[in-house]
C-alpha cells in the first residue's frame, strides 16, 4: 500500500464509550476515525433500557438541540418483588422527574446509537462501518501504532487507540489486558422482547398521562425462579421492552433456555395483563459484564485505553453501564488530546486516564460494588426467600382476620424464621451490607 | 467449571417453564448472513461427546446449538445474536468464537 492510513486517533466500536471518546477528540481538533462492525453503530448493541442525561450533558452539552432518539424520560421508577402470584412493590413517581430535559430517558440502541454517532460524524469523526478490527499493528518496541481490520488493505495507524468494544473484549484480552475470558460466575446473559403497542395503551396500562411520562422497573424474586438475576419492564414511546438476566453460570449449572424463563415471566398472573395484544417486534440477547472492580482489565497499555463494557464498567444494582461508558469514553479522549500535547503515548502518561476514573463516579462506583456480584453468587436463595417472604407478610398485613395485631406480628415473624434461621438471616444482611457498602 | 456444583433449581420449579420453540423468536431478529464464513465452531467433537450435561443446547439464546441423531453437536450459526456466552459459558471451552466478517450477523432493527 503506498499511502498508510493514518489518524491522530483510532477509536474501536460505535457505543455509547467508543463514540463519547470520538466526540471529545474531534472537538478539540482530533482527526479520528472511528471503526464499526455493525451494519451501522448500535447494529450490534442491544440493552434494557435505560440512559442518563448527567452523561450526555458531559459529552455532548448541546445534545438537546440535536434531536436525540429517545423513548420516554423515566418519571415512575423502582423495584417489583414478584412471588409466584403477587408482587409487591416499591416504586416512586413523582413530578420532580419530570422536567427537562429528564434524569433519564429509555431508548432503543438501534436508533440511540446511529444519532449518536451521526453527532460524532458531525464534528468531523471518519465513522467507517461494516469493518471488524481483527488485531494491532505494532512498532519494533511493541507499542500499538494502529489496528489491522478485516477490509483488504485495512490497516490504519494513530499514536492513540480506544477500545470500546464492547462485551466480548477479543482485542483487549489480545493485548494482555485482560488476562483471561470473562468468567461466567462474574457475567449475565439478559435477553429481551420489544413488544409493539399503542402510545394510548402504554400510557393506559402504566398510568402515564401522556409521553412526556415513563416507566422503569427492576423485578426480582420469581422472575428468574428466585435464581441470582433480574427482570425489567421500560416502557418505550409506542412499545414495551420487558426482559430478565441471569448469571451465565446458572444458566449453565441449571440447563436453563433463557427465553423460556423469559416466557415463563411474560405468562405470570401478575405480568401478563400489562402484554396483552402486544405484538412481538424484536427478540435479542446480549451479555452484562459484572465482573466487578476486583476482575477489571487493566484499562491502559502503550498507545491503548479501555472503555464501557470491554471494562467490565457496569453498575448492575443500579442498572447503569451506558453512564459509565459515556464518562469513561470522555475520559479516554481527553487523555488522548493531552498525549497529543505532550507527544507521549506510553502507558506511564496514559495513566492519566484511570486516574480520571478514579477521581470520578466511575471507578468509586465500581469499587463500593465490589462485592455485589458475589453476594448474589454466594446467597443464591436470598431472592425466593425475601421476596416470597415480603408478600406473604404483606398479605398478611392487608388482611383482616378477626385476629389480635400482636399475634399477626408474630406470624409474620413465624412466616420468616420458617423459611430462614435467625443466624441465616443475619448473615444475610452482613453480607447484603457488605455488598452494599463497599 | 460446571460439574462441581449441579443444578440448585426446585425441580417443581423448573417444571413451570413453558416450553418455547426459539424459532418463534428468532423471525423477528435481522440478520445478513456470512454463508462463506462460519463464525462459530466447535474445537473438538470428542469432548462434546465425552460431556454430560451439553448446557450449550440451553443457554444459548439463540439455539444455535442442536443435536443430531448420532449425538454430535451441529452449529447453526446463522441464527446467533452475538451475544458471546458460548465461548465462555462451554464447560470445556469447546466453542471456537469469533466476530463475524464486518457487516454480517444480526442487525438489530431497534436494540
């Protein structure tokens, strides 16, 4: 090839981290290419729906006026604790969400992810599609000058690149960063419905006043066979995404389908009647690093940062991961125009950027939640216990039998050490504590 | 990996799912399929003979994974969603998996 293609920085994959590390470089003059194997950027990426202003604020401070693809802003938040037939639940609304722009909005990454990166082609990204980085190119010390792709003829150069490529972290487990495949005790397969509905419908059936109001909810206990996992229903503009997650390994030590779980949840008593007559748009799966801080790859070599999911950066108690990839992608571009500055691409400056994450809700996040998959791994009885538990005390509460109060305390009590010994119970919540506060 | 600690699931529990043919699903993912280029294989067939329990036949969202008369284990690759869990969640790293050629595999509509 007589002309190497070369760019002041190469960015690896068009999500939410790979394109917020584009963004920052290329306003402050960055040439920089952007790679992506997707038919499109967000081809690929699926999730359960939820992003965070705080991070496009970030970013992109004037996302507003560029007509994000958004769904609905989430106003009606929280848990559901679902038995095998009732549920009970915790969940706020409140008109303090409702402003605008909102804390959070749901979305379709199908549609989020190609405007996202049409902001970034805006401020001057090469956003190259259809093309999968197969490997690094590499100067006689072994510093990453570039990548190679899969097109003929596709190597490209830059002194900088940032990898946000995603879940299945093939490159950053190349470069060594990674020093093993994700371990399926420490990864959640999640799989996920979009169901098509009317606007009118969705808003009759979650009580939305109209689609300046939406729901999001985390569902535990039944869900997932009171197996370590999650379900979710978010309510889009004229749709419903409704999924469920669970640690990979029980899916694997169980001999569990995924989707009949999931079918299984869309059928329960308590569910079913928020579906009715919606109609089945998109199936999809994806996987949910929660690897935690302890299990992170190191996020910088000569000439390399990490960030998003390829990290392992994700919030599972809180559902948050598009946040911290944005961030962390802000964070990998700003140490890339600083390296530009200083002309020194070697690990030792890149460190600059996991310093950024440090001093950042990013990385103190992940550390506070260390312990979090764990303890789900550890406990694996904690959902079915608690959340049957919690409805049956609760339909024992809002139940009258002509019974002294003291004595329906003491059944509830009963309902609760039957299930679990008080030594049990205490070590739970120890550990519940532990996991909580870091 | 897998075999140290078999199954915690009620089994009256795992009687309650209802059994789900995943083509049903799959109709309403796109995909552009590689037909020159099978991004998953599997390494070696004699482990997959030699395993017990062959959880990829079920955790796969996709059902890639199926058996055929003799017992041997077939990829249908055209259906995976990418999702990756076969490479690691193989009790014996059995699966050999790699992106798709650019452009190819699932394209969500909606994500």
């Amino acid at each position: 090839m007589a002309n190497k293609l070369t760019f002041d920085a190469i960015v690896v994959g068009g999500g939410p981290a790979g394109t917020s590390a584009a963004i920052t470089m290329a306003k402050a003059g960055l040439q920089t290419i952007l790679i992506e194997r997707g038919r499109f950027a967000g081809a690929k990426n699926f999730f359960g729906g939820v992003l965070y202003t705080h991070a496009l604020d970030e970013v992109l401070p004037d996302w507003q006026s560029r007509g994000p693809a958004l769904e609905r802003p989430v106003t009606d938040t929280g848990y559901w604790l679902l038995s095998p037939d009732s549920v009970l639940r915790f969940t706020q609304k409140s008109e303090r969400y409702k402003k605008v722009p909102a804390e959070s909005y749901t979305a379709l990454r199908a549609n989020f992810d190609p405007w996202f990166a049409q902001q970034a082609m805006d401020l001057g990204v090469l956003v190259i599609t259809k093309t999968t980085v197969t490997g690094f190119l590499r100067d006689e010390r072994g510093r990453v000058i570039g990548v190679t792709t899969d097109r003929p003829d596709g190597d490209v150069y830059a002194p900088v690149v940032i990898i946000g490529e995603g879940v299945n972290n093939l490159l950053t487990q190349q470069l060594g960063l990674a020093k093993s495949d994700l371990p399926p005790r420490y990864v959640a397969l999640s799989v996920k419905e979009y169901l098509g509905l009317p606007e009118k419908e969705v808003e009759a059936r979650f009580g939305l006043s109209g689609p300046d109001e939406g729901v999001a909810i985390d569902i535990f206990g039944d869900v997932t066979l009171g197996l370590p996992g999650t379900g979710f229903i978010y309510t889009d503009k004229a749709g419903i995404s409704i999924g469920c997650g669970l640690l990979l390994e029980q899916l694997v030590i169980n001999n569990l389908k995924p989707y009949e779980i999931l079918a299984r949840f869309k059928n329960h008593p308590i569910i079913k009647p928020y579906l009715e007559g919606a109609e089945r748009l998109e199936y999809g799966a994806h996987l949910i690093p929660e690897t935690g801080y302890d299990r992170m790859p190191a996020l910088y070599t000569d000439g390399v940062m990490v960030a998003g999911d390829a990290a392992g950066m994700v919030d599972a108690l809180h559902r948050e991961g598009t946040n911290l990839a944005m961030i962390a992608g802000k964070m990998a571009g700003e140490t890339a125009i600083e390296a530009h500055k200083q002309k020194n691409f070697s690990a030792e400056f890149l460190r600059g950027y996991r310093r950024r994450l440090q001093d950042s809700f990013v990385l103190k996040d992940l550390k506070q939640y260390r312990r979090m998959t764990d303890f789900l791994d550890s406990t694996p009885h904690f959902m079915e216990t608690y959340v049957n538990f919690a409805n049956d005390a609760a339909y024992r509460y809002f139940t009258a039998h002509g019974m002294a109060k003291r004595d329906m305390e003491k059944e509830i009590i009963r309902l609760l050490t039957r299930r679990r010994s008080f030594l049990g119970i205490a070590v739970d919540m120890i550990k519940l504590l532990r996991g909580m506060r870091g | 990996m897998s075999e140290k600690k078999r199954t915690t699931l009620n089994p009256a529990l795992a009687a309650t799912l209802p059994p789900t043919n995943v083509d049903d699903l799959l109709v309403s993912v796109k995909y552009y399929v590689d037909e020159e280029y099978a991004h998953i294989r599997i390494k070696d067939d004699k482990v997959c003979a030699e395993c017990a329990h062959h959880p990829c036949l079920d955790f796969c969202p996709a059902g890639v994974f199926t058996q055929d008369r003799t017992g041997k284990i077939l990829v249908g690759y055209q259906a995976c969603l990418e999702c990756g869990s076969c490479r690691i969640g193989c009790p014996y790293q059995n699966v050999d998996w790699n992106l798709p050629r650019g452009g190819y595999g699932v394209a969500y509509k909606f994500g």
